[in-house]
C-alpha cells in the first residue's frame, strides 16, 4: 500500500488532503502537535522522530505534504527578529527539514512526490512573516527540485482564506495535491493555485 505523510493535519487542508489520498487507496500518517504521530515542527528532533516513526509503522512514503503554517497577520516592524524566526521556523524550516530528512531514500528508490502548501500568491504588509515564509517555501520547493531531480516538489498555493462550504473550501483544494502527485514527469509543475474559481 502506498503511504501519505502528512505534516501539519489539523482541521483544514491537512485532514482533507489525508482523506483525499485515502480514498484511492494510500494509508495515510498523519503528523500534528496531537495526533497519533506527534511532532512540534519548530522542533528538528520532534519531527525527525515522528516521520522516523510513521517509516517504521507505514513504510517509505510515496507523497509528504508539509502543511504547516502560522497564519496570523502582523505588518512589517511589528514583529522582532526573534518572532519572525519562530515563525520562519514553522513556515519555512520545519518543510526544510522533513525534504532533508525524507528526500534521500526517496530520490534512491527513485520516484516519490513533496508537496508544500503554500499562499500568498502577492505579499501583503498586513501579513508580513506569512508573505515571507510563503516567498520562502516557493524557492525551497524550486532548490529540492534541482537537488533531488527523481522526486516531484510542488508547493499549491491557497490565494484565500480556508473555510468549509466556500470558494475555498479545504476538500476542493485537496484535489491540487492529488492532480500534482499523478502529473506525468514530463509535465511536473512546481506550483499548483488555487484561486477560488472553478478549474
């Protein structure tokens, strides 16, 4: 059975990425601050057990998605250096971590799928560490790309606030994520958008 990780699957995106996979057959290892696989991704050691854990129970995933974030606004200055690392952890380094610690055996297998949400299509001041975290996790996905040219990284970016029953409904958005894993390597995309309107 092939195996979904997914990092960051609290209500929203994760769960409904998790079922998505599910639903053509994945078993699905679902890493959060309290699920069954428990992790602080702002914590190397946390997280790297936690994905160690889901390997041993679940085998070598086909697909990871990093689905992590911290979504609260703030404008430029607002934030001290020390803040903004905290959440650049969480934003940016937390998926820097799990593509360290995942990519090489999966690019040694020799075929496998990371998938990175992403956001904020255009940087807005009045979300400052978000516009930058998500500027950072579109040249992580292009830099393990080059890297590691056997494996698919993407990152699909949520141009909207996630809410059940809307234009941006996490369910509608799920299908990104599985349309990018079954993309024929000749068609490999590095950024998938959803932008609220019908695809």
């Amino acid at each position: 059975m092939p195996v979904t990780i997914v990092i960051g699957a609290g209500p929203g995106i994760g769960r409904s990425v998790g079922r998505r996979f599910e639903r053509e057959g994945f078993g699905a290892a679902l890493i959060s601050r309290t699920g069954p696989y428990q992790a602080d991704v702002m914590d190397e050691k946390s997280l790297r057990t936690a994905l160690d854990a889901a390997v041993a129970d679940l085998g070598l995933p086909e697909v990871v998605v990093y689905n992590a974030a911290v979504i609260r606004p703030d404008t430029p200055g607002e934030l001290t250096v020390d803040e903004h690392l905290e959440r650049w952890r969480v934003n940016v380094l937390g998926a820097y971590a799990a593509a360290a610690h995942l990519a090489p055996a999966m690019a040694a297998r020799g075929h496998g799928t990371f998938l990175v949400t992403g956001g904020m299509p255009e940087p807005k001041a009045d979300y400052s560490s978000l516009s930058l975290g998500k500027t950072g996790v579109r040249t992580l996905v292009a830099l393990f790309a080059e890297q590691y040219p056997e494996l698919h990284f993407a990152s699909v970016t949520v141009a909207g606030a996630v809410a059940p029953g809307t234009a941006f409904d996490p369910d509608d958005i799920a299908e990104h994520y599985w349309r990018l894993h079954n993309q024929p390597r000749a068609e490999w995309a590095l950024e998938a958008v959803h932008d609220g309107r019908a695809s």
